[in-house]
C-alpha cells in the first residue's frame, strides 16, 4: 500500500534522564524496556527500517551496542543533546524517511495496529502533515507516545521551533500552528478509550507500576501487550495507584533538580524516599558521595550519581549533617 515512501521508526533514547537514570535499560519483566519497545515497533505492518535516535555521547555507546543486537540501525547526533526537533530531523533526512513515525523510547508498550491506521491516513492523504488520536466524549486513548508524520513537516517545524521548550520535547510547533500545518486523526478501539493513565516510563513509580502490570499479567498467563494491560487495569484500578501522582513535566515547564550530599548510610534509606517522591513530582535527583559503599548503595538502588560536589547546578542541595 506504501508505495515509493519510506516509513521510517525513530525509537528516540537517551541514558542521561534525570529522573530515572538509563531507564531505557530498566528491566521490566524479562526484558529491558527498549527491547519492549522494539518488539512493538517491529510489528508496525508498514515498516522499511528501524532506527535508534540518541545523542553521540559516551553514556549512549550501550545504545549502539542494543541496536545491533536487534539488527536495526543507530543515528547518533552531534548537536545540542537538548535539542530533539534538530536530532529527529536530521535524521530523518539522512535516513531518507518520507514518513518518519515517532516513537518515543521511554514507552514500553505500543499497540501496533494502531500506528498502522495512522500511516494508512497519511499515505491516502498526502496533504496532511501528521496524525493522531481522535478523542472520543473528550476523552483520548490511552497509547504511548507515538507520531506519524511527514518529513516536510519536520523540516518546517525544525526551521521555526526558536525557542528551547518548542526544541526539546517532540515537535509541539506542529500541534500549536494549526495555521501552518494540516493535521488529522483517526479513532481506535473502543477498548482503547476506557482508561485514561499514564504508560511511559519517566520515575521509578512508573517502572514499579509496569512490573506489577507485567507480574499480574504473567499470574494470569497473558501476554504483556497494551489490550491486556486496559482490560487488567478495567478489573483492577487499584494498580494505577502505584504512579497516579507522577507529575508530567510540561513544555513550558524549566525542569529543577535536587542534589543529595550524603557523607554517611545513617539516613540514606530516608534519602531514598525523599528522591523517590521527588522524582514523581518532575524533579531530577542526583547524589554525591565520597565514600565508594555509599555509592555502591546508591547505584544498587538505581539513582544518578556526579563525581564532583557541584552544588550550583542544582536547584535543591540536601545534606546528611
């Protein structure tokens, strides 16, 4: 159906979030959670490559070594490593996608059928620059991130996103210029429409709440796919509690951060907690500590660590005197 166009996936990742630290190699279940996200996005019907997009830092390097394991393909962007619009882009170009289809990395489960009804509308409607979720009583499906567009719509927005926030989140230019761009929408199952809950991972809340969904779902032996997870969620709500209160940061919104001195274990289990819920309110966490047990505990535990006592980068500094 696709005929003379290239449908291209950029899986967008990097290993330096401030919230939940290489979270695209956060185990849920039996697999990472970029190796879920993969899984779904090569079930796409309409599908000529896959490609990770990051950014040419050494703290991405694992991500090259995950793309050849999957046998897909790796852009690595040398430009500012904020600036996502620039990095989709150009990849886009130099992978001479005709109809690049977003997906974010920090969303583990994608329903397939769903893009494929996207990039249906976009290829029998040439004139649209991106579709899609029509909402249905005001109320959206419940699907993780994922974009199906045209390049020229990158190549115009990537010309007018003059403003950091417009630059660092996935193209919101496109769905602010409705006098620029043409979109449209499609709707989906109504299934799809009867949950309305967070599914990407961004906090440790969110990965604790994606493997109790995949433990209850493997209890039950179904599948861990986004079906099963609604209709689990329709019979058991009390699981959304576990990251109900995860704040989503905004793109207007300038991310703050919080620094843990920690020069001794006394309170480093209170730390913990206070990081955790620090995480769900949209605040990036960092620890500092000179002691390597400390450190141990702490990478255990999953949480950042700097290298240096570097309190002016840091919008909260916390310390255990």
């Amino acid at each position: 159906m696709v005929k003379n166009e290239r449908v291209i996936a950029f899986i967008v990742a990097r290993l330096s979030s401030s919230r939940l630290p290489k979270k695209h190699l956060k185990m849920i279940g039996n697999r990472r959670m970029i190796d879920w996200t993969i899984h779904f996005t090569k079930q796409f019907k309409y599908l000529d490559e896959i490609v990770i997009a990051t950014t040419d830092e050494d703290e991405n390097k694992e991500l090259v070594d995950v793309a050849n394991a999957h046998n897909i393909k790796v852009f690595l962007y040398n430009g500012d490593v904020e600036d996502v619009v620039g990095r989709l882009t150009k990849a886009a170009i130099e992978f001479d996608a005709d109809i690049p289809v977003l997906v974010s990395g920090d969303c583990p489960v994608i329903w397939p059928d769903a893009v494929d009804k996207r990039v249906e509308k976009i290829v029998n409607n040439p004139e649209l620059d991106f579709v899609g979720f029509c909402p249905k009583n005001n109320v959206y499906p419940i699907h993780s991130s994922v974009g199906v567009f045209r390049k020229k719509a990158w190549i115009l927005a990537d010309k007018i996103s003059d403003k950091p926030n417009l630059r660092e989140h996935h193209f919101p230019v496109i769905g602010l210029r409705k006098d620029l761009f043409k979109v449209d929408c499609v709707l989906c199952d109504d299934l799809f429409y009867k949950i309305n809950h967070r599914i990407s991972v961004d906090t440790f809340a969110d990965l604790e709440f994606m493997n109790a969904v995949y433990d209850e779902l493997k209890k039950r032996r179904k599948t861990f796919d986004l079906k099963n997870i609604v209709e689990l969620l329709v019979e058991k709500p009390e699981l959304m509690e576990i990251n109900k209160d995860v704040h989503q940061i905004g793109i207007d919104e300038k991310p703050k951060k919080a620094l843990f001195i920690v020069e001794n274990d006394e309170n480093l289990k209170l730390f913990f907690d206070m990081a955790y819920d620090l995480t769900k309110r949209g605040i990036g966490v960092r620890f500092y500590s000179k002691e390597e047990s400390i450190k141990n505990k702490i990478s255990l535990k999953g949480f950042g660590i700097i290298e240096r006592d570097d309190e002016k980068s840091y919008n909260f500094v916390i310390r255990d005197k």
